[in-house]
C-alpha cells in the first residue's frame, strides 16, 4: 500500500504545500495549476521545459514504483525562494531516499523546482 504524508509546514508558502499535496498523491491537474506557465522542474539533473514536459513529468514521475512519503522538513531561505525535505521509502533501487525539492516562486506560484538528494 502506498501512504503519504501531507505536508503542513507553516515555513513552506500556501501554494508550495498545494502542490506537495496534489504531487505526493500523483495528482498531476492539480499539481500543474500551482505552477507558472513558463516553469522549469529539474529532477535529479534532468531539465523538464515547457508545458508538455513538465505535465508529464507530474503525470508519470515515480509511477513505476510503490512508495511512501513523508515530509521530515522545511525551510523557508526568502520571499521567493524554500526547500521541502522528502523521505521516500519503496520499492525503487536503494528502498529509501531523501529528496530536497527546491521551490522558486514568481508572484505566488512555482516558477522553478529543483528535485536533488539531500544536503544533510
């Protein structure tokens, strides 16, 4: 069974937790309206541009494999930029990660997101 958290940090802005919570839950509609129209996500080193490539990257990331996530923390650096730390458990090579996504934000919305391992 798959189980996530939703996230509730009160350092991420409102529209970082939406699309962690629609993200999470592979809802890629609700994910995308939390995004500019220009924006730019890089997972792991591969750029996702424009609005095909990045639906899809919100439709199909990690669909291949059963896991769990939980957000174990946040930050907020400034008005436009805050990192979310992931902890992810399953069934893909290695069985656990943690991810640091990177948020960029442009007039209340996600311009840009940076998906690496964590800096710990």
């Amino acid at each position: 069974m798959t189980q996530h958290t939703t996230p509730q940090s009160d350092a991420l802005p409102t529209t970082v937790r939406d699309f962690l919570s629609a993200h999470v839950v592979r809802d890629a509609d609700a994910s995308w309206s939390c995004l500019t129209e220009d924006a730019v996500i890089v997972d792991q080193g591969e750029a996702f541009r424009g609005p095909e490539q990045v639906y899809a990257f919100l439709r199909d990331a990690g669909s291949e494999f059963e896991y769990t996530t939980e957000q174990i923390g946040a930050h907020r650096i400034d008005d436009t930029h805050c990192v979310a730390v992931l902890r992810l458990e399953g069934s893909f090579p290695g069985g656990v990660a943690e991810l640091d996504y990177r948020f960029t934000l442009r007039d209340d919305r996600i311009a840009g997101l940076v998906v690496a391992n964590h800096e710990g």
